[in-house]
C-alpha cells in the first residue's frame, strides 16, 4: 500500500483547510484509514480514524472542528479542518490500516502551519 497526502498549507488562525490521501495498492474499501499528527517536539498523536464502515473517530482537541471522510471510488481520505488553531501546526500524515494487521502504513506527511 502507498499513500500520497496533500493539501497542507499556511493559513491563518480560524481558517480551514483540506487534507487529501489517495491510497494505491490494496483494496480501499476495507482498511481502517486514520490521519495522525506531529508537532515540534512531540509525540505522533491520532487526529482522526475512520473505519472501512465509515465510522468516525476524533481526538478530544479536534472534535467538532475537523471532519474525517471517505470515498472508496477515489481510493481516498480527506480530512476538513475548520476553525484552525496555531496548536494544530504539525505534519499530518495519512495512515492505512489491513484487516486483521495491527502495523498501519504510513503517508509521507503534509505540512499544516497555523499562523496566529
């Protein structure tokens, strides 16, 4: 499995952004997808996952402000980033997890810089 995320970007606080992740190799349909985040000095830390039923998960920080989606036509997985905070400039990296693995791939990451 390969992943290609994109559509990170500089933005200001408050402002939105996209992330895509197009997966290749693989059937899309059944992997759990996820993005995950890493900021400055810190540990990778779940953003969102969405299971191959299309079951959202969310980070406490991110709840109600970011969206996780799917369209296994696309072979892809966006997240939309609304009311953006400086707090989440990190690099967001795309994850694709097979049925019955516990190790997922990993994307190259996409760089998310919130301006205050």
């Amino acid at each position: 499995v390969q992943l290609q995320a994109s559509g990170g970007g500089l933005v200001q606080a408050g402002g939105s952004l996209r992330l895509s992740c197009v997966a290749s190799g693989g059937i899309f349909s059944v992997n759990d997808m996820g993005w995950h985040r890493q900021a400055p000095g810190k540990e990778r830390e779940m953003v969102a996952t969405i299971t191959a039923g299309s079951t959202p998960d969310y980070a406490d920080s991110v709840k109600g402000r970011f969206t996780i989606s799917r369209d296994n036509a696309k072979s892809t997985v966006y997240l939309q980033m609304n009311s953006l905070k400086p707090e989440d400039t990190a690099v967001y990296y795309c994850s694709c997890l097979l049925p019955y693995t516990i190790r997922p791939y990993w994307g190259q990451g996409t760089l998310v810089t919130v301006s205050s």
